[in-house]
C-alpha cells in the first residue's frame, strides 16, 4: 500500500538563463530565500579529502541556487607548494569525476563550466603549516589586515584538518587578531567551523571547548554535524510538530520504543589507521545518532531561532542516564559474504580489538520518556545501507479479537527513512476481505521524489548556508557536546578498567547475535536490515 503523487509540474529556469541574467555572473537565488552575506571562506586543509568530496560541491551546489554573494572569496591553505592554477585544476577534476558518479546529488547530474568558472574565479591557494606562526601574519594580509585589526571584512574559517590541529590553529588564529569581532555583532563577523569528532572522551571535550573558548565566544563557534544538512533529518522536526495526527501521541503513553539504525555496507576502506583509533561508538553514537535522538525527543520549542531549538536539545542529552558496559554491545566484522575480515584492512592491527559495530539502549529519565527504551544501532560490513529512525507503538488489549482467528497484533510502526531512501512509512493493521473478523498487516508509504523535485544536495550546503548567515541551529553547541561524551563515558572508561567485550560478526550479516540478545531481555527485536525480509518487529 503505497500513496503517490504526482511530482511538480514546474520546471526550474535553466542555468545558464539564471547565470545569464545575474548582474555579477551568479545564478539568481533560489525561490523563498537571499544570497548570504559577502564573506571569505578560509579553508584548513584546502586539498584534503573533506574539501574535495564534500565542501566543494555543496561550494557549487550553492553557487548554482544562486545562494552565494558575488563578493566571496575562497583562500585555501594545506602544506605543500601548489599554484592556484593547479589547484583549481585539481578541484575541477574531482568535481567533474563527484558529479559522474553522484548525479543525484548534482545539479543535472554534471559540471556546468559557467558555475565552475564562477567558483574558480574566487579561488586562492596559500602554503603553510598549521602551526607555523608566519601562515597567520600572510593570512592576514590576504584579509586585508591593518596591523591593528587582523582582517577586514566577513570571514569563516573552515578547519577541514584533523583534530590535532584544532586547537593549534585557533590558538593562532586568535593571537593574529584574526578572530576579533564588535562586542555587539554591528561589524564584520568572524566564524570558526570545526568538524568532528568534537574530543574522543569527556575529558577531551571538555578540554578542547576550554581552549577553542579561550579565543573566541561561542556564538562564533560552528560544530558541524553533516548528518543535520540532511533534509530528511530536518524534516523530523517538521513530521512531529506540523501534524496534528503525531505530537498527541508522541510519549510514553503510547510508545513502546524507538530503534535508530545507521548501517553501512562498505568497510573501513582506507580509513584503517583512524578507525583503530576511533571505533563505531565514537565516531557515530554521542554526535550522529544522538543529534537523530534528540530530534526525537526533543519538547517543542516555542519557535525555530537557534537558542531554542538548541536548549531544547540540551535538555534531551542531560536527561540520558550514563550507559553502562550492561547497555551496549560491540562487535567487529571478520570475513564473510561480504568480504575480508576487518584485522586483514589496510593500517589495522591484525590482534585488534577496535569495534566495527555498536548497539546500545538508551533511557531518557524525563517525563515524556520515561520507561520507553531507545535502541541505538551502527555497523560497519552489514548486509544492507540503511539509516532511519522506527518508532513503535504499544500494541493494542487483545481482549477484543480473542474469539478470532487472531494469533497476533502487528504493533503499529512509523518509520522515517532518512538515507538512502528518503520517506516516510507506517505498519499497521486492517480486516482482510472474507467474512470472518481476520486481521491483516498493511504497509503505507511514500517517497520524497513522489511529491517533490529532486534537489542536488550534498548534506553541507545548508550548513554552510546557515553559517554565512550566522544561524546555529543545526550545529552543536559545547554544554551539548559535553552531555554527549558524559552519557558514554562509562562505557568508554569503565569504573572497573575492564574493557567492553568485541564479538565477532560475518561481514555481509545483520551484526553480532549479542546485539540481538541485548533487545530480548526487554522483549523485543530489532527491525530487519535485510532488504524484501520483513521489516516488522
């Protein structure tokens, strides 16, 4: 059972007609929204894989929608000489190879010369080493500094470098004088965008915020989450509080839980040397699946400005109750239908003990939640891609169909898919035809292309977008980062100095069997993974 619509029938103005028609050779804007402020985008690690693959496209994508000011600038800085010829040449040529293989997340699924041309034009390399003093003074030349003020102008300074190097170069930035801005926000604004991982503990949070806050307030701070860029994710918020048909029953009262599942196919790939460092649980639970845990928990917020939203989410993380070893599961993949085992990846450690999966259950110790467990689940290896968000109703008295052919209720399940599928379903129960009172389970959904046109999307446009314009909803403010790392630092270090047992699971399957276990002592099951089994609970 599937609802459909008929996609929009507008056409969007071409692009070229749209570059034409613009005064400064940019696109104009996309409906319902302005270009953002004139600015200089400095990027650490200009030719770095985050550049390549993600901030330069979603960079077009906004120049396509017309969303960039024709005032704007891009100064690149990465150790190692390059001309800005060359490393023009290097962007194209992987912009042009991101489009060929990611259409859909393209504009017309290639490069168009005039958008790239636009981009280049405001293209400028600089060489240095993150930590040399000397980058900081050229830099603020480039800026325009006068010697007393370290930059004229609108800048973001985007850090796409590893968390080593967070801390120095804001230290620097800020003794350059490059981070100042008017105590009342009247003049040009300065902004620092730092990627995650935000610290790998609660120690480490809490002593990179301490530093990053010595140099600059935290209204200029931007911790970017990607998974926030993305619209399906965004659209939790509006799911839950612009229909009346959810927000009455969405509480303990009637939910029986929640299960939020971001599983992957792929392995480490070439991120062996990180992921030994890092594992499922720190690089997915306390930033991408909580933010997706708090946009469901969250109270609703008596509007959409940013310290709203964000104190709602505040309260979500305090309220998590620590987890303990007793509350997750880690497993690791080793060889199976799906391929090698992890310890035989490239830069891994063949006695390694790094988790490759993590489940958890979650208790939210408020008065909405209460009682209502929140199952977290993410893998690396598993038989299917797929991350959504299943919220299942408490099931319904038996007591009226117990003279019937009815040996079970299906529990109603709304289910909000977020990659790679984007949509909404929902589980739930019917009389099938025949004159005896016989239950059947039906399944309605839709699908986003159904009813809308396809937007290139690559998950940071909006988040850049915000950034220009200053707004920080969608990026994770320090007493948030610092809940997060508390509620999984038990497990992380536990009190006892033992460490949380890995099982194995084949490469290609649903995960290990103990993270099933670890639902069947409540009495429940997780959502198959596998896609055409059956996705009930």
């Amino acid at each position: 059972m599937s609802t459909k619509h008929p996609p929009r029938s507008s056409t969007p103005t071409p692009l070229s007609a749209r570059l034409a028609s613009h005064p400064h050779g940019a696109p104009a804007s996309a409906a319902g929204k302005h270009p953002a402020p004139p600015c200089t985008l400095v990027i650490f690690g200009a030719r770095g894989d985050l550049t390549q693959r993600l901030l330069m496209p979603a960079l077009y994508n906004l120049v396509v929608d017309g969303l960039l000011d024709s005032g704007m600038k891009i100064i690149g800085i990465n150790h190692g000489e390059r001309e800005t010829q060359a490393w023009c040449e290097d962007l194209h040529d992987a912009l042009q190879k991101f489009a060929a293989d990611k259409a859909s997340t393209f504009h017309a699924g290639k490069l168009d010369d005039n958008a790239w041309n636009w981009v280049a034009q405001r293209l400028q390399y600089m060489a240095g080493e993150f930590e040399d003093d000397d980058v900081y003074q050229r830099l603020a030349q480039q800026l325009g500094g006068n010697g007393r003020d370290g930059a004229q102008g609108n800048v973001v300074f985007y850090l796409a470098v590893g968390a080593r190097f967070f801390k120095p170069i804001v230290e620097r930035l800020g003794k350059a004088g490059l981070l100042q801005q008017s105590a009342d926000d009247s003049g040009p604004f300065r902004r620092v965008v730092i990627e995650k991982p935000f610290g790998s503990d609660l120690a480490s949070a809490r002593d990179l915020n301490q530093h990053v806050l010595s140099f600059v307030n935290e209204s200029q701070i931007y911790r970017i989450d990607h998974f926030l860029g993305k619209d399906t994710v965004q659209s939790i918020l509006a799911v839950r509080f612009a229909n009346a048909l959810f927000e009455p029953v969405w509480r303990r009262e009637y939910i029986d839980s929640v299960q939020i599942t971001a599983s992957e196919v792929i392995g480490v790939e070439s991120r062996g040397r990180f992921y030994e460092q890092t594992g499922a649980l720190r690089d997915m639970v306390p930033n991408h699946l909580f933010q997706l845990l708090c946009m469901v928990a969250m109270e609703p917020p008596n509007s959409f400005d940013a310290e709203t939203v964000r104190n709602k989410k505040a309260e979500v993380f305090d309220a998590i109750k620590p987890l303990t070893p007793d509350d997750v599961v880690f497993g690791q993949y080793g060889k199976g239908p799906a391929g090698a085992a992890y310890r035989d990846e490239p830069d891994v450690a063949k006695d390694s003990r790094t988790e490759t999966y993590a489940a958890a259950r979650v208790r939210i110790d408020n008065w909405r939640w209460a009682g209502v467990p929140f199952y977290l689940r993410t893998g690396k290896r598993l038989t299917a891609r797929h991350t959504e968000i299943s919220v299942q109703l408490r099931s319904v008295p038996f007591r009226l169909f117990r003279d019937t052919p009815v040996d079970a209720l299906t529990p109603n399940v709304l289910t909000l898919r977020i990659d790679p599928t984007h949509g909404t379903s929902f589980d739930f129960n019917v009389k099938t035809p025949g004159p005896v009172m016989q239950i059947g389970a039906v399944h309605s959904s839709f699908d986003y292309d159904d009813f809308f046109t396809e937007h290139a999307n690559i998950g940071y446009e909006t988040l850049l977008y915000d950034c220009m314009l200053g707004d920080q909803t969608l990026f994770q403010r320090a007493d948030s980062i610092e809940s997060a790392w508390a509620a999984v630092d038990g497990v992380l270090h536990p009190k006892d100095g033992s460490a949380v047992r890995v099982h194995e699971y084949a490469a290609g399957s649903e995960g290990p069997a103990e993270a099933q276990a670890l639902l069947a002592r409540d009495g429940r099951a997780w959502r198959a993974l596998t896609p055409g089994e059956s996705r009930k609970s």
